[in-house]
C-alpha cells in the first residue's frame, strides 16, 4: 500500500473563489481569467502556484522532474486549470523552456483557457502532414509554448501508448526544460497510467470536500501498478486559512511598488 499520509504532507492548497472567474472572465490577450498566475500575477492565488513550484523543486533538487503529468481521480478537479497556471509559473524563469501539452484528447480544454486554436495539436503527429516545430505554438505567455490536443481521434489510448509519441516526447525532450502533460482522470481512462509510466512524475489534483480519499489510494495504487510515479497531491478548492489575511497586505506593497515604477 503507499503511503498516503507522507505523500498528503507534500499538499499544496490554493483556493480560487468562483467570484473571480464571473467578475473577469477574459483577459485582453484571450486568456482565461483562472489562468490567475497570468491574468492575476500579484495576487494570492498566483503566490500559491509559485509555492506549488518550489514544492515541486524540493521534490527532486538533485534531478528536477523534466516531464511532470497532471492527473486526478475524476474529472471536474481542477487538473487542466492546475496544469496551465503550474505551466506558465515555470515558464516564469525565463532561462528555463516550458512545455505544455495537452493529452486529454477525450474532454480537451487547454486550448480554451489559453485562448488558442485547438488544432493542429499532438494527435496531428499520427497523418505525418503536419511538422512538430508547427504543433508548438506560442501565446502571450513569456516563456510558455503549448501543444493543443489537435484534431480529435477515436483512439486516444492507442495514441498515447504508440511508439510514434513516444519518439516526439523523446525530441521534445532535448529542447525544453520541462513537459507539463494535462490528462484525463485515472479512473475512468487508462491514458494518465500510460503517460505517467514515460514520465519522471505524476502530481494528483484532489479536490477539497470533493475527492473521496479511497479514491485517491486507489488511483496511487493504479499509477504505481503501470510503473508511473505518483510523487505528491495538489489540494485544489480550498478556503483560505485567517492566518493568510495578511496577504492582502502584501498585494498592496505590489501595487504600490508599480506606481513608483511608473513614475
Ligand atoms: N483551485 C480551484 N479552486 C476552485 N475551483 C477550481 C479550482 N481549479 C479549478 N476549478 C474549477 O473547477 C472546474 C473544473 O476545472 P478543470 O481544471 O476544468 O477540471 P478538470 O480538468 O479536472 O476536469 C472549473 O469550473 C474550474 O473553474
Ligand atoms: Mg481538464
């Protein structure tokens, strides 16, 4: 059995109030307004993914994960809002090249928080017409390049076990620093298994009050069975503890550094 208690110690929570996503729904550029470490740089919630990244650094310090799959036990848990703020946080250090792919090819959605065209996308690479240096697209966001799910196939699990994507993982590989895979829920599908057995790690997207905690050891035991390497949980959904009130603060100190910037 893993075990779960030192795997939940690794917990990263951040709490997205729903208010927010109403209040704003689009930024200038076409993003999503959840793709808050973006579309809301200083506020809490984009501290929180800085917090995740530096978790995710302490993880492994000697051999940082290259390729990191994003999963959870059901759908609607917050993977691929996880998965795009996580993204572009790392695509923050401008010296390091991110990658974010999107591999739920069943319910793609990165396409639409990223405000970008959903083909031509990985599965494209299967007719061959289509370059990878052409899949790989750029949206307004530093250092973050995206592939999107692409056209949509009757296959998806035959794909992402093909030799084929293994090879185009294998190229990508050798030019960005880190390949952040959106997935599919690990109950319903076997796709999240399959990738997360190429991959260096496998981050679960618990949902508070939401995520039955059997589920979770359950789809702990799946991953390890398919030699994928579940290495923490990240708790989405959560209130914000009264101690973090503080932080309000902390947004002012921001705003008003900009003011005396732009003096
Ligand atoms: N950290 C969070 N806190 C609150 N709601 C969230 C959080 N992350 C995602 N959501 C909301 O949960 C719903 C599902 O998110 P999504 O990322 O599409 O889930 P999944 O990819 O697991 O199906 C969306 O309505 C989204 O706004
Ligand atoms: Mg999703």
């Amino acid at each position: 059995m893993p075990n779960i208690q030192n795997i939940l110690k690794k917990v990263i929570s951040y709490y997205l109030p729903p208010i927010y996503v109403v209040k704003k729904a689009r930024t200038e550029g076409g993003q999503d307004a959840r793709l808050v470490a973006y579309a809301d740089k200083h506020s809490y919630l984009a501290e929180q993914y800085k917090v995740l990244r530096t978790n995710l650094y302490s993880l492994s310090p000697q051999a940082p994960f290259k390729t990191i799959v994003i999963t959870s036990t059901q759908s609607q848990e917050g993977k691929t809002v996880t998965s795009c703020n996580l993204s572009y946080t790392l695509a923050l250090d401008t010296e390091k090249k991110t990658l974010l792919i999107d591999t739920d090819l069943r319910r793609p959605t990165v396409h639409k928080l990223l405000g970008i065209s959903r083909k031509p996308g990985i599965s494209d690479i299967l007719n061959g017409e289509t370059a990878l240096e052409d899949l790989i697209k750029k949206p307004v966001l530093g250092n973050l390049y995206v592939i999107p799910s692409g056209t949509l196939i009757s296959s998806p699990t035959e794909f992402l076990s093909s030799a084929k994507l293994k090879e185009v993982i294998n190229k990508l590989k050798s030019k960005f620093d880190y390949i952040v895979f959106d997935t599919p829920p690990v109950i319903n599908v076997t796709d999240s298994c399959i990738l997360g057995s190429i991959c260096d790690a496998v981050l679960l997207v618990v949902r508070e009050g939401t995520t039955p905690k059997n589920m979770v050891e359950e789809c702990f035991t799946m991953l390890r069975h398919a030699q994928a390497k579940p290495k923490a949980c990240i708790l989405t959904d959560t209130t914000v503890p009264a101690y973090y009130s503080y932080l309000g603060r902390y947004r002012y100190y921001y705003k008003y550094k900009y003011r005396l910037q732009r003096r």
